[in-house]
C-alpha cells in the first residue's frame, strides 16, 4: 500500500463554507486565457525593458469587462463574486501575463461601493464599469509611516467647500495611469483621537485636475515594471465632495478593502505559482542531460512536486477566504492567510523553476526571470509577511502584541 495511486479515499465531507473543490468559472478562464495569449512573453519583456506601461493589455481586459467583474449590475458591472476575480487573475498570471498593472481597479472600486454616497455611486461606477473612468491608483503608504498607518502625516484640512492636501505619499502605483485615486489622509491630529485608528479620511481624488496644480507624481524605478510613483501635495484642493463616507471613519473603510486586496493578490500568486510549475514540469520532461531527462532525476522531480502540493495547498486557503467573503462573514484570518501561503507557493514554485532551467533560468527570453523578480514583491505587498504573521500571532491567536 505504498503507492499512493492504489489508496482508496473516504468521500470528503461537504465543506462549511461552500468552498468549489473542482476549477472554479471554466469559462471565464477559458476567456482569459484566449486574451492573454494576444500577449505573450516577447510584449512583457519589452514592457519590463523599457518600464513601461502595458495600456493595451489593460485596454483589453477593460474592453472585455473583466476589470469590471466585481461591480454590481446595478452599476454597469458584472456582479460577479470575488471568487470570479480570482479566477480572473489567476489566469492572467497563469498565462505569463501580469495583472498588477490593472487589479488595483478591481478592489479599490469597493470603498467607494461600501462607504460611497448614493450620488457617488452613480457618478463614478458605471463609468468606472464602461472603461471611461480609471480607479488604479491607491495611496495609503507613507515614507515615515511604514507599515503603521496609524502614523500617516499627509494631512487634508477642511477650507469652506473644499480639503488642502499637504503631504507626501510612496509607492502610489499606477497614478500616471489613473483618473482617479483613492487617498487615505489625516483629517484629526493623531494626539486628538480617542483610538490610534481615528482621524484619518478617505478621499476620492480627481487626478485629471489634481496634477500640477498641487500634486506632482515622481515615478520610482524598481526591479520589476510596475508603474509604481512617488506623491508630493502642496496645498492642493479638493472638493468636499471628494470624502467617502464619514470623516474620520477612513482607516475602517480601507481595512474593509484589505482583504479583497490579499484574496485576489493570492489568486494572482496561485497563478505565479502555477506558471513556474507548468514551465518547470515542460522542461524537466524535454531537458536531456547525462542522457536522459533531468526531471527523471529525483533531486529535480521532488522539488516541482513538493511545489505543487504547497500551490494546491495555498489554492485551498484562498478559495476559503474567497467563500467566506463572497458570503458576507468576516474573514481578515483566511484572507491574510490566503497571501501569506499564496506568495510563498509562488516564490518556491519560481526558485524551484529557476533551478530545474539550470543557466537558461537567466536568459531574459525564456521570461522565467522576470517573472521570479515579479513573483518576489507579494512577500512584502500589500502587506509584509512579518505583519501577517503578527495579525495572526497576536489578533488571531492571542499572544501579546509587539505593537
Ligand atoms: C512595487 C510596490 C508597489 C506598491 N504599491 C502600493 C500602492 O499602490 N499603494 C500603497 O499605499 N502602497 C503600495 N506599496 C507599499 C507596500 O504596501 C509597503 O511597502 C508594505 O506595506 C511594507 O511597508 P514598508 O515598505 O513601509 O515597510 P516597513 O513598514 O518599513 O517594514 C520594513 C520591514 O520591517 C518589517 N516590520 C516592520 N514592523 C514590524 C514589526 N512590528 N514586527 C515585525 N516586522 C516588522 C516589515 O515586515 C518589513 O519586512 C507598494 C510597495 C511596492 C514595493
């Protein structure tokens, strides 16, 4: 009985939250796929050469409704659960694509759904839904905040009918791309607030009139194409009607978004994972040396296999957390769970994936490289692994907190 081939297994048991166990929205992916393979390899690694922004590959996911998925019908979209927009982007990164360029608009669009006015609502989502309206850019990091964005400086102070921004923000991706953004900035003075997390705001910002009359963006140049910029405010004003919901209220409203965030990164990093297995499996099978496959070599075959338990395993926890928040129930756990196990599957699939091509690894036209340096940030994106594992050790477990 030691092949596992020839154990019998018990019918698993129904799932607690509904969890689908085989793949999930095949026509979806089946779409995606098709559209991803209009862009292929040759398009990334002249978009990451160059830096440059890959417009026509979000063009066509906007055009195809994709990056409108999780808005309601009511508002133009599709109305489909967040486990749809997993699929989505899991797909994309699956196929070698990468939707770091556009997912941004699948999640940020939530705060202004949640917390928006009715006449907000209107004003921008359909818009958003059409492909008229942008929403990519997201700007909660500070450079003297850091992942404690209880110590955000950027301020917005009320002036008769509108709000003065003054502040800086970093890492802000995707604002040269964006008609609008959403900000997170400091409306009470941290030392006038009952709770560390009161007194911060959540603006809808109109960059079209924003830029150059009080915001300036500086691009970042990074070890992978992300568009990612630096913010400069100076004085600039914004319309009272730019806040979300209540002022004050903003640092809730983002940490509702979060977990869509973490679910649908971890969609993305199952698709990461999935790619350097699919590629490392190809090339051990074809990869002759010393006269035979290498992937017949168990030192070569063991560490793709072990790869594709961790991914199927990570798959797991985010399709929980995707269920969980598709039915409305809390889940901070599964989602900060879902990234932290989604990107470290991804990065060991891309290390094992780099080690089974041997030298042909760093060779920029096999796209393995890029796609490791990619791989790499969702350890410290959205959210650092360190800072999960404090949510987890100290909220979810109950040990005493570090801060
Ligand atoms: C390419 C890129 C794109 C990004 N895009 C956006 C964006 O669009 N919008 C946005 O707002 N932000 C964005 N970010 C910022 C990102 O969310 C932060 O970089 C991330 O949250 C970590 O914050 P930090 O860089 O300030 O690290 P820091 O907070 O300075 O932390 C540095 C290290 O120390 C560790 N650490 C800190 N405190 C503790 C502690 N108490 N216990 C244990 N370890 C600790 C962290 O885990 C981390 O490893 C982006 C970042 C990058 C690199």
């Amino acid at each position: 009985m030691s092949d596992p081939n020839v154990l019998s297994h018990d019918p698993a048991p129904e799932p607690a939250v509904g969890i689908a166990l085989d793949q999930t929205f095949p026509e979806i992916r089946d779409g995606v796929r098709a559209l991803c393979a209009g862009f292929p390899g040759a398009y990334w690694r002249e978009k990451d050469r160059e830096r440059a922004y890959p417009g026509e590959f979000v063009a066509a996911l906007t055009e195809a409704g994709y990056l409108a998925a999780l808005i309601p019908e009511a508002f133009g979209g599709s109305g489909l659960p967040i486990a749809a927009a997993v699929a989505i982007l899991e797909e994309i990164h699956r196929s070698g694509c990468n939707g770091a360029a556009c997912h941004a608009q699948m999640y940020t669009m939530g705060t202004v759904l949640r917390h928006g006015s009715e006449a907000q609502k209107r004003r921008y989502l359909p818009a958003i839904a059409e492909g008229n309206l942008r929403l990519q850019a997201f700007a909660v990091t500070e450079p003297g905040a850091g992942s404690d964005t209880s110590r955000l400086q950027t301020t917005a102070v009320r002036d008769g009918t509108d709000y003065v921004v003054n502040g800086q923000k970093v890492w802000t991706s995707r604002a040269e791309h964006s008609d609008l953004m959403v900000l997170l900035a400091r409306t009470t003075p941290r030392e006038d607030n009952a709770a560390r997390r009161d007194g911060l705001s959540v603006f809808l910002v109109d960059m079209r009139e924003a830029v150059g009359n009080g915001l300036t963006i500086r691009p970042i140049r990074t070890m992978i194409n992300h568009a990612t910029t630096e913010l400069f405010f100076d004085d600039l004003r914004i319309p009272a009607s730019s806040l979300i919901g209540n002022e004050g209220a903003g640092f809730g409203y983002i940490l509702d978004g979060m977990n869509a965030e973490r679910i649908l990164i971890a969609g993305e990093s199952i698709g990461d994972a999935r790619y350097f297995i699919d590629k490392a499996t190809a090339y051990a099978c074809e990869r002759q040396v010393f006269g035979r496959p290498i992937g017949q070599n168990q030192g070569i075959q063991f560490p793709i296999a072990r790869a594709y338990a961790q991914t199927e395993a990570a798959d797991l926890m985010v399709r929980k957390a995707a269920a969980m928040f598709d039915a409305g129930r809390p889940c901070g756990a599964e989602a900060n769970m879902a990234k932290l196990l989604g990107s470290e599957a991804a990065w060991a699939a891309g290390d094992t994936c780099m080690q089974t091509h041997g030298g042909f690894g760093f060779a920029e036209e096999y796209d393995i490289e890029r796609k490791y340096r990619e791989t790499r940030l969702y350890q410290i994106a959205p959210i650092s692994t360190n800072l999960i594992l404090a949510y987890l050790g100290q909220r979810v477990l109950g040990m005493p907190r570090s801060y």
